[in-house]
C-alpha cells in the first residue's frame, strides 16, 4: 500500500459543520485517482494512530488540488479533530486511492443518476463535475436531500453548473425540515421512491441507465427498490457506504474470545469482548494493523485465520475474491474463544 505525505494548501468552510481540505498534489509523485474514489487520511490522535476514509470532492480534470470534504459526526474522533484542529500548512499521511465508485464511459448516450444525502454528496460532485468536462454528450440528474439550504454542501456550486450546463445537468434539491420552499429550488420532504420512479421513467431507455447512490442506507434501499421495480440491472446500480450498520441481532453466536495476532512477525494476544470487532480491539491495543474503509470493501485488514472460527459482519458487497481462510478484521467477530490469525 503506498503512502504519501500531503501538505494542506487551503481549507473551505463550506456548511456550520463540513470543511474542505485542499492538499497540494506533491511535485513528483503526483497522485493520480479517479472520480468517486477516496484518499485515507492517517492522523495520530491523543498518541493512537487513525485512518479514516474520505471520498475526493475534487475532480482530476477540473481541479489542481486533492480536495476532500468532511462533516463532523457528533462524538466522532476523527472528523471533529479535522473540523478543529487541522490548519493550512499542515502535513498529512495519507494512503493511495481506492475505491470503485468510479465512471466508466461506455456509451455516452447513457443517462446517469446520481442520489444523494448530506455528506454523500462528495463522490457525486466529483464525478459531476468529471463527468460534465469531459463527457459533453452524457446527461446527468443529480438528487440531493438535506434538513436545510443552509445545510447544504455545494450548494452554490451545483446550482452553477447548472447554470454553465443546463442542458446536461439536472439537479433536484429535497429539504426535509425547511418549512416554506419556493418551486425553483426543490421539494420539500424527502427523496421518496415515487419520485424515483417518476423520474426514471420518463426516460425511455431507463433500463440502460447508470446509478450511483451515496447515503444513509434508508437511501439507499429507497433508490435501488424503486429502480428494481423498474427493471435497472443490479449491475448499473453502484453504491458507497460511508458507515457500516449491523443489525444487533447477528450477534447471536458471536463469543467474548481470547485472540492471538500475528503482525509482522510479533504476537499479540487481545481479549475481544463480544460485539467488538478485531480490528478495534487490536488498535485499542496499540497493535497497528493497516485498515481504511472499515466498511470491509478495500482488504486493507485482511488475514489469515490459523486456529478457532469467526464470521464477518456487515459486508455489502458480494465477497467472491477471498479464500475461506481469508477474513477482513474491521468486519470479524469470533465465535469460538480460543482464536489465532495472521494478519498478511
Ligand atoms: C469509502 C468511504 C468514504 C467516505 N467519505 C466521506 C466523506 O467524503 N466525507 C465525510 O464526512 N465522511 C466520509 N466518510 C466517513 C468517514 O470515513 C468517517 O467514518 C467519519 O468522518 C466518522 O469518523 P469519526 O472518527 O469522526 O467517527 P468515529 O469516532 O469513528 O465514530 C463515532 C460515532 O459515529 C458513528 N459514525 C461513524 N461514521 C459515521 C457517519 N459517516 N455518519 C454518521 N455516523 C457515523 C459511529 O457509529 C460512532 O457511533 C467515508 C467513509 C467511507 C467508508
Ligand atoms: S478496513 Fe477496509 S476492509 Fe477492513
């Protein structure tokens, strides 16, 4: 996994609670990424080490710097400190690229959807604003929820654009809590699976579209049902999940276990309390396991289990690509209480 060191060039306000950090690309080894990716941020924070994925809100063919946006989540330990603490001139580490939320043209001609809520806007400004510049002949709608206008990350942005491409570019603005909205600038309530199909609909080669979703998951089951009834194949439908949500109930077998961690050549043994995934408890041990999206997509906590059983919750995506043996830290939970793994 490569690694950079980034300096801060500049960073936005943008809403009461969301800033952009705009990282000055380095003179060599430039950082190349595509739209709807996300860089890693590493912060050291109160003596333990953090990563914490944030999705690029910059463009690579529109803009000079790395920029990515973040909103504070109440307690969060990372976002907080980056809204707090972070100033320009600043370094940060940061991981290469992932991700693959990403674009890829096939046929201009198709429409694509892009649905999302509050700091999901972030991979969907990036591949508008991608998108808009270098495919001139691709028509985009872009769905966006939020409590407020005030609320609104991009706001002034995306109603430029679009101004600058009116022909291409449709943007739907929803506010849940605004009390009196005028026509012009949205609707009131939120993004509802009628106006999914509305929408979709109208467009006559609505199975051949492409949709990306960033949200809460009630977003997203909202979206991906309404385009299901609609026939849109599950493979035009690409999602990004910011937070991993397990239901309490999956819990069920997990056990309180004893854990041995083979990391780069040294055993550690952890007690992992039942509901506390590997991962964490290994990093409250100062045990410092290379990890980024703890949503178990990017295999960056991958390892080898030598002895007892876990199981792996929360996963969204289908999981074809690991052995039996293979199993993802951030997403483990044991189930027996005698455990022993190597992390690769
Ligand atoms: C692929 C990917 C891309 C992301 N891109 C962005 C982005 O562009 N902008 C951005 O602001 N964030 C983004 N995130 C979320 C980000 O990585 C952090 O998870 C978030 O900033 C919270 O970290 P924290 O340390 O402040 O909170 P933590 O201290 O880790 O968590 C504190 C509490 O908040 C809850 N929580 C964690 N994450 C969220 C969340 N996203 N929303 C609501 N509650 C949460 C936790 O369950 C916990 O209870 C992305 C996440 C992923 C996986
Ligand atoms: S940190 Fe990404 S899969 Fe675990």
């Amino acid at each position: 996994m490569k690694q950079y060191t980034l300096t801060i060039q500049e960073i936005h306000k943008e809403t009461e609670d969301t800033i952009t950090l705009c990282f000055k690309q380095p003179g060599l080894r430039k950082i190349k990424y595509q739209a709807g990716q996300y860089i890693t941020l590493i912060l050291r924070i109160n003596g333990r080490k953090y990563a914490r994925p944030y999705s690029f809100s910059s463009a690579p063919s529109v803009d000079a710097a790395l920029q990515a946006t973040v909103k504070r989540v109440p307690n969060g330990i990372v976002s907080n400190y980056i809204n707090e603490e972070l100033k320009a001139g600043d370094v940060v580490e940061v991981m290469e690229p992932m991700g693959d939320f990403i674009y890829n043209a096939i046929n201009p001609e198709t429409e694509i959807y892009l649905w999302g809520v509050g700091s999901g806007i972030t991979p969907l400004y990036s591949l508008t604003k991608e998108i808009l510049n270098t495919q001139p002949n691709t028509k985009i709608h872009l769905v966006y929820g939020n409590k407020y206008k005030t609320s609104t990350i991009f706001l002034d942005q995306l109603v430029q654009l679009q101004e600058k491409y009116n022909s291409n570019f449709k943007l739907s603005n929803f506010y849940s809590q605004e009390d009196t909205i005028d026509e012009k600038e949205g609707f009131k309530g939120r993004i509802s699976s009628s106006f999914v199909s509305d929408l979709v609909s109208k467009n006559i080669n609505c199975k051949e579209s492409l949709h990306f979703i960033c949200g809460p998951s009630g977003l997203k089951e909202t979206v991906k049902n309404a385009l299901i009834n609609l026939s849109v194949p599950l493979s035009a439908i690409l999602t990004e999940e910011f937070e991993m949500v397990i239901d309490p109930k999956e819990f069920y077998d997990v056990e309180d276990s004893k854990v041995i961690i083979d990391f780069q050549g040294q055993q550690s043994e952890i007690f992992v309390p039942k509901g506390k995934s590997v991962l964490d408890v290994a990093l409250d041990n100062n045990i410092e396991i290379p990890y980024s999206c703890q949503t178990g997509n990017c295999n960056t906590c991958k390892a080898k289990l030598k002895e007892g059983q876990l199981k792996m919750l929360g996963l969204t995506k289908e999981r074809e690509d690991l052995a039996q043996d293979d199993f993802l830290l951030c997403c483990s939970y044991p189930l027996t209480n005698n455990i022993s793994l190597e992390v690769i």
